[in-house]
C-alpha cells in the first residue's frame, strides 16, 4: 500500500521572520554630551581606520567615542581642519577607545585603547542592537511556504533518478527601510538540504535509492537574516535560524517486482 505524508512547517500559510527579542538600548551619553558609549556591534563610519566588519559583528566589543570636533572650523583639536575633511558637512570627527571584556570596563581601565577616527552626526553612532530592535518592532519578511513532491510520485525504481520538486523556488526575501535613521537593506535566505532513510545518493535536486523498501525522504529550508548598512553589506542578525520541514514517504521497488504488481 502507498504511504505518503508530507508535514509542512507550522504557519505555513504566513510563515514571518521574526528578529531576536529587543535587548536594552545599548548606547548612552556622558554627562557632558561629548562621549557616546556603545555596548556591543557598531557599524563605523567609512573614514573609520580599522576593520568595520569586525566592530559591526563584535557583541563583546564596548566602545567610547569622544567627539573631539565641535565643527569644521573647530580649533581646540589641531588636527580637526584635516580630519574634518573627511566626514560629511553635517557631522563631526570622533576617536574611538575599544575595550574588549563580558562587562564594559571602568573609563579609567587599560583595557580601553585607541583604534581610530569616526564620523558622528546628531543621531550618535549606528548600534547593531538599536538597528535590530527597530527591525524587530517593525518588519516582518513573509517567507513562502515549503514542501515538495518526487517525480516519479509515491513510488519508484531501485537506481532510477528520482527528482524533487518544492513547492516554492524562492530561497531569498528582501526589504529596504530606514531604520534608526538608516537606509538598510534586509533580507533572508534559506539553504536547503534534503536527508533519505534508508540512505539515498543525491545529486542536484534527483534521488538514487539503493535499497528497496520504504524510504522517507525528510527535506529543510534553514533561514537566516542579513542587512546592509553604510557601504557593509551582508551583516548578520543575532537570531536563531528559523527551519522550515517537510517530509514524504516514498516506495521503492525492483524492477521484477514493479512488472508483477502492475
């Protein structure tokens, strides 16, 4: 008798990506209004002098970015003519102190070092956790629903090449927005994998079974999300992936055996 059970995942019909649940604000000012401290990923400016990757991806990083420019024309900084020519008119230069350790340090610490220049506007620097929290408050991607079918269906041949079919070929989703004052692109992609029991050969999207019998074929889409901002691209969200299955039971047969029965 044919068996065949296809499981879509939960929500199939409006399946989101939902973001990490919202951490605490994660940047504060100093009293005198000219030092921003950022716990966590932050996204520098372009003029910054060392690995924007790295800061923006960095959750144990903590950050002191003192504004040592008040403007273009500022003298107090001898070097702020030049540094300021750099940055955008309608933002000022910076230097940024690192501290790597599980708890911000102490301002006094020696774990705070020099790392470079940044550019800050009025809207203070760019926090991963303050992009992700607006993302989380206010985006939602639709994500399409999975599952898939065999050519041949529900039966087929021992070394016969068996193809899959999903139901839906989209493995990407995208949206643009500005969050937290930033134009941003985010999007999800799925990477799809497919695992037989008994074991199966697979190539591309056909099947080789070696074994007769029942053998159930149990597929996935694992999802991830990304976003670009200020020239980085493909910076990656701090949530568990969302997994998507289906699975279908399909019978296979020798070739004497499918003659007789047929």
């Amino acid at each position: 008798m044919r068996k065949t059970s296809v499981l879509i995942s939960s929500l199939a019909m409006a399946l989101m990506w939902l973001l990490a649940t919202p951490a605490d604000a994660s940047v504060t000012v100093s009293a005198d209004h000219e030092t921003y401290i950022v716990d966590g990923a932050v996204i520098h400016h372009e003029r910054f002098e060392n690995d924007r990757r790295e800061a923006a991806t960095c959750t144990t990083c903590h950050w002191q970015i003192h504004l040592i420019c008040k403007s273009w024309s500022d003298t107090a900084h001898g070097a702020c003519p030049s540094l300021s020519a750099s940055c955008p008119r309608e933002q000022t230069v910076a230097e940024v102190m690192r501290a790597d350790a599980k708890l911000r340090p102490e301002a006094s610490s020696t774990l705070w070092h020099l790392v470079g220049h940044t550019c800050i506007g009025d809207g203070g620097p760019a926090s991963v956790i303050d992009i992700e929290d607006e993302l989380h408050d206010r985006w939602r991607i639709p994500l399409p629903i999975f599952g898939f079918r065999t050519r041949p269906p529900f039966r087929t041949l021992i070394n016969l090449p068996t193809s899959v079919v999903f139901s839906a070929s989209a493995t990407t989703g995208e949206m643009k927005a500005t969050v937290a004052g930033i134009n941003v692109a985010f999007r999800s992609s799925a990477v799809r994998r497919i695992v037989c029991t008994p074991a199966c050969a697979i190539d591309n999207s056909s099947l080789v079974f070696g074994i007769p019998g029942n053998t159930s074929i149990n597929a996935t889409a694992v999802w991830t999300a990304s976003f670009d901002a200020l020239g980085l691209k493909d910076i990656p969200v701090s949530d568990d992936p969302i997994i998507q299955r289906a699975t279908q039971t399909i019978e296979v047969l020798r070739l004497h055996r499918f003659l007789e029965t047929n």
